[in-house]
C-alpha cells in the first residue's frame, strides 16, 4: 500500500470518529469524550496531509516555512482563546471561529481557480458555491461578532435602499457564479463573485438585532460547514466533505430548534428588525413604586426553609462569571436535603448551550440541570424561583398576543410560589420590552450584580443551616 492509499484511509477513519464525536456530544455526559474524539481525529487528519505533502514533494522551503508559521501561529491562538477567552466572550469567538472556516474554504476555491488552467465545471462550480458561502459567513461572521462585542450597534442598523440591496445581491452573485462555470478562467467573474459575497454577508447581518443573535451564530455554523463540504468537492477529498456537511446539517438542525424556541420564523429572522440591544436604567430608588425590593436576609430566609428551590440562570450570571458561586449555593442548600434544580432555557445566554457550558464549568451536576420542557411543569411546585440575570425567556407577556415575544416558549417562573430576581436594575432585555415578571406581587427584586448578590446569599443562608 502506498502513502496516498494509507492517507486516503487514515481521511476515511477520521471522517467516522467525527461522525461518533458528534454522536457522543448528544449527552453531557459523553460530550467532552466526544470534543476529545473530534478533535483527535482531526489532529491525525492534519498529520496524514503533512505526509502525503511531504511524500509528494510538491511544496518548496519557503512553502514548508510559512505551512509551519501558519500552524505555529493558529495554534497559539487557539490555545490562548481556550484558556483567556471568559464564558461571556464565548459567543463572539465562535462567530470568530465561523468568519475563519468560512474565509479559509473559500480561499481553497479562490487558489484552485487561479492555480487550474481550463478548470472547467469539475471546479468551478463547487468552487463559485464555496466562494459564496464562505465569503458570506466571513463577513457576515465579523459584524456578528462586533454586534455581540458591542463594536456595532446590537439594534438593528438599516440604512436607505437596504431591502432593494439585499434582493439585488443574490441575485448578482447568482449571475456571477453562473458566469464563473462558463468562463473558469475569468478573473473579472471571480474577483466579482468574492466582492459581492462578502458585501451582501454584511448586509445580510446588520438589520438582525441582537435578540436574534443565537439563532444567527448557529446559522453561520451550517454556513461554514457548506462551505467546508464545497471546498472538499474542488479538492476532491472525501473526509473534508464529510466534516463540512456534519457541521452544516447540525448547524441547520440547531438553527431550526433554536427559532422555535422564540417562536420565530428563520426567514423573520433574516428579515431583521428585532430586538433593541440590552439597557440598563438606574436601579434602587429610581425603580417604579409596585416593585418590592428585597434584602439578602429576607431571600435567605426564604432559601433556607424551602422544601424545592429552582434556578432560572440568564445571561446576567455569565456577565457576572457568578456561576461558582451559584454553585456553591445550590450545593448548600442540596447538603441541607432542599430540593435543588436549573431551568435552562434553549436561548439563555448568547448562544446555543451557553448555559449548560457555564454550570458545567462550575461543576453543577447534570442531573440538576433541566430543559424547559422538563422544568415547566415543576414550578408550581416550587417554593422559590431564583432568577440570575435571565429576562426575555422569563416575561409572561409572551402568553399573549401583540406585543414583540408574543408565542416564544418561555419559562413559567410566574407560577411558583415565590419569585426572587437578582437583577442590576430594571433594564429591558433584547427584545425591547418591559418584564411583568418584575412587577408581580409574589416577586422580590433583589438590586445587585449578580456574584456579589451570590455570595451574600450563600453567607446569609449558612446562619440559618449551618
């Protein structure tokens, strides 16, 4: 067998242990047994092309050079956005990671076009669909990561014409990706098709406001995961086909389940228009007169003699990096034999799974954490209700019609017996509107960052069972 048969197979196992990696991260449990699997497959994979590379001779000393200052380099960020990037940042660095995969596939084609004389459809027309995708999902990506980095605007920016620009785009880089097929060597057709891409994933991104966010990072994903399969067919290489299209249909998958979670059409989506970014106005004494403040006594009180105690964690607990110290206090009260348990709602946070990577990180055990479907009919059980910083996935008036939430699936905290929210003021969330949640007569407003309003809970709670 030679290097080329030993390589192609070695693609063929990698391929398969991607297919299982994603299959074990079905489940907490297994999911970092599953990140570890993909990820070393994809380390063999890497391993076998250098290989075949170096068995085919094909790159010079300047080629090996930069190949290696290439790995060197993405190498050292990537472990350095491990280890630095904090949990809130998370979901701008993975619509970083979407604007990499989405750019590098499509350069693969652009090489391919340049390098090939008389390409021909074999090439150019994966090719003209890979450039597309994937300078759509580098831009597009990139003002995605602005809006969550707060560097554009989290509203939604819609300019004179924007409508008619982003009808008239498609349908140009329809014309120019027709025209790349017929005409391969045309450098105007393809430096074309690259600028009215990238111009249009911008367009396409700036009119979504930021309460849509999530469900447009996970867009984004199936984008590059298009676009990775498109540049496997120009190369021709089965196991990168193999990767891109898993990545596109759970990336689909996940679009689609994340929508239904805020009872939002995709295509209402992409319109744009919703959500007005997050405000913050004063707190304390500024606060309207029928919200009842409370103290951490008087919540600790309430903590302390509950028989069933649920979580609601939001995006507010991942701004404040308090999920170990909401750790600490569930397993206070857990040692004390209340019954504890986490609400996690499919869009808390600012990504698909934001939450459950933020309470595993603070080793909560899984058994305690709950989807919404499963925690719903719990709360009326529930004595208390404790809410960190969630706002939107926790407003009754999604219950009724004509106001900006109107059928998003929401967590039915109003029905426990006793609501406390740790909340720095009475801002609004994403999606612009006024939480009732707030002003219920059953609920305590407790007017505090998060990690401090934890910490003090977990200290009050220890006089009364300790």
């Amino acid at each position: 067998m030679n290097v080329s048969d030993t390589v192609h197979y070695l693609f063929l196992a990698a391929a398969a242990c991607f297919v299982i990696g994603l299959h074990l991260m079905n489940h907490p449990r297994t999911a970092r047994r599953g990140n570890t699997l993909s990820a070393g497959a994809m380390t063999v994979a890497i391993a076998a092309t250098v290989w075949l590379v170096a068995d085919e001779g094909t790159i010079s000393r300047t080629g090996w050079f930069v190949l290696a200052s290439g790995g060197l380099v993405g190498a050292a960020l990537g472990l350095y956005a491990a280890r630095e990037v904090r949990m809130t940042a998370m979901p701008q660095l993975v619509s970083l990671f979407n604007a990499v995969g989405g750019g590098a596939a499509a350069l693969i084609a652009v090489n391919d076009l340049l390098r090939i004389e008389n390409a021909g459809a074999r090439v150019s027309l994966p090719g003209a669909l890979d450039i597309v995708i994937g300078a759509v999902t580098f831009s597009g990506s990139l003002v995605a990561a602005g809006k969550l980095q707060g560097l554009v605007s989290g509203a939604p920016v819609v300019f004179p014409g924007a409508r008619s620009l982003n009808v008239l785009l498609p349908v140009s880089f329809v014309a120019g990706s027709v025209w790349l097929v017929l005409a391969p060597d045309s450098r105007t057709a393809l430096y074309g098709l690259v600028a009215v891409a990238l111009l249009f994933g911008v367009t396409l991104v700036l009119p979504i406001g930021g309460a849509d966010m999530p469900v447009v990072i996970a867009l984004l994903n199936a984008f590059t995961g298009s676009a990775v399969a498109m540049a496997g067919f120009v190369l021709n290489e089965t196991a990168l086909i193999v990767a891109g299209m898993l990545v596109s249909s759970s990336g689909g998958i996940l679009t689609k389940l994340m929508a239904d979670a805020m009872n939002r059409s995709i295509a209402g989506i992409m319109v744009g228009g919703f959500g007005t970014g997050d405000s913050a106005p004063a707190a304390g004494s500024g606060a309207p007169a029928r919200v009842r403040p409370v103290s951490a006594d008087d919540v600790a009180v309430q903590l302390a003699y509950a028989s069933k105690v649920v979580f609601v964690p939001g995006y507010g607990l991942a701004a404040a990096q308090a999920q170990h110290e909401l750790g600490d206090l569930a397993k206070l009260l857990t040692d004390h034999g209340i019954d504890v348990s986490y609400a996690v709602h499919p869009v808390a946070g600012r990504m698909p799974g934001h939450m459950n990577v933020l309470l595993a990180e603070a080793n909560v055990p899984y058994t305690q954490l709950k989807e919404m479907d499963e925690i719903n009919p719990e709360f009326p059980q529930a004595d208390v209700a404790l809410v960190i910083g969630a706002n939107d996935v926790t407003n009754p008036i999604a219950r009724r019609p004509g106001n900006a939430i109107s059928g998003m699936p929401i967590l039915d905290v109003d029905k426990a017996r006793s609501v406390v929210v740790i909340k720095r003021s009475m801002g609004h969330g994403y999606a612009g509107v006024d939480n009732e949640l707030y002003t219920d007569p059953k609920t305590g407003m407790f007017f505090t960052d998060a990690k401090k309003g934890l910490s003090e809970l977990k200290a009050a709670v220890s006089e009364f069972v300790g």
